[in-house]
C-alpha cells in the first residue's frame, strides 16, 4: 500500500509539473513580450509627428478662420456697426485661445520628439523619459477640450512612456526621480509658452484698441 501510494504521488507531481510546463507556454503564446524598448519609442516618434502634422493644420485653419473674421470685424468697426464688431471680436478672441494652445503644445511636442530622438542607451532612457511623460500628460490634459483626437491618441503614447520608463528602470536599477522630471517638464513647458506668444504675436495681428467697442477685448497674451 505505502509503495502504491508513493507512485501515485510520484505521478501527480509529474502530472503538475507537465501541466506547469503547458501552463507557461500557453502564457507566453498568448501574452507574447513586448516589442524591445528602442522599437517603442520609435514607434511613438512616428505616432508624435503624425500628431504634430495635425496640430500645424489645425494651427492653419485657424489662422485661416482668424483672418477671415478679423477682416470683417475691422468693416463692421469702420462703418460703426459695434453690434456686429462685437460678434466678430468675441469669436476671434475664441478661435485665438484655441489656437494658443494648439501651437503651444505643437511647440511642446517638438522638444519631446527631439528628446526621444537622442536616446541612446539605458541610462539616457532614464534621464530623458521622465520630462517626457511629463510633458505629453500636460499637452494632452490641454487638449482634450480643442482636438479631442490628438488628445486621445496623446493618452495611448503616454501609456506606452510609461511602460518604457518602468522598465528600464527595472533593467538599471535607477530610481525614476519624479522631483527632477516634473521640474524640467515644466521648462519645457515654459519655454514652449514663450515662443507660442511669439508665434501668436507673427500670425493673428492684434485688432486696434481704438476701434473696437467699448469693453470689447480680444487678448494676445495667454492668461495661463
């Protein structure tokens, strides 16, 4: 009896261990691992820069759109028609919030391509990711009521930031300094805002104070 039961023990570990086996295989089959590192953050270079093309068009049509109604607004002020100059001051103002953010983040986007371009080896990775996960989330809290579609293919690339940060501090064993990361994120930011200023300065020309009805107001400088 003692014999027969060790056999049959001798079998059900044998038996497990078979299953184990085809447990782990059948895991790896169907949850393959992911694509390595370098092959994801050029893939999410490809995704940006479809997303940056999108925000110039967008920044175009725009610009289009403001030109259009600043036109017209400039008629309406001529021939004292403030009911309507007001109108078009009103929307003008609207489609140039709009376009601030859009060229703000396109600004944005720009330096974190650029960063992700240089990555080179691990401990670059480390260095670079974080600023740029910092980065993208901003763009794409900023976004998501303007152009709702790059915002939402913005949350899916931080994901996949996400995932490459982890993981290669997993393989280095660096810590991922979140004080450091969110303060150059922020420059970067920053210096995106300075230059969307600039760039909203050389592209929607400011409508003459003195001919717009009073407590009409379309701002050129960004209120955030």
């Amino acid at each position: 009896i003692v014999r027969w039961l060790a056999l049959a023990k001798n079998l059900v570990w044998e038996d497990t261990g078979k299953k184990s086996i085809i447990t782990r295989i059948e895991s790896k089959l169907h949850h393959p691992p992911p694509p390595p590192m370098r092959e994801r953050i050029n893939n999410v270079l490809h995704r940006l820069k479809i997303q940056l093309d999108k925000l110039e068009q967008t920044a175009d049509r725009l610009q289009s759109r403001d030109k259009e109604l600043f036109g017209r607004c400039v008629k309406a002020m001529m021939v004292k028609d403030e009911a309507r100059a007001a109108m078009y001051a009103n929307e003008i103002a609207e489609i140039r919030k709009m376009a601030r953010i859009t060229i703000r983040s396109q600004l944005a986007l720009e330096q974190v391509t650029m960063r992700l371009e240089t990555v080179e080896e691990l401990g670059d990775m480390m260095v670079q990711m974080g600023p740029v996960v910092g980065v993208v989330k901003a763009i794409n809290g900023q976004l998501a009521g303007v152009i709702p579609e790059v915002a939402g293919e913005l949350e899916s690339i931080n994901d996949v930031l996400n995932g490459v940060v982890l993981e290669a501090g997993d393989v280095t064993g660096q810590p991922y300094n979140i004080k450091v990361s969110d303060e150059t994120a922020k420059n970067v930011l920053n210096e995106a805002n300075a230059v969307a200023e600039q760039r909203m300065k050389d592209r929607f020309p400011e409508l003459p104070a003195e001919l717009l009805p009073s407590g009409i107001r379309v701002p050129q400088k960004s209120s955030l």
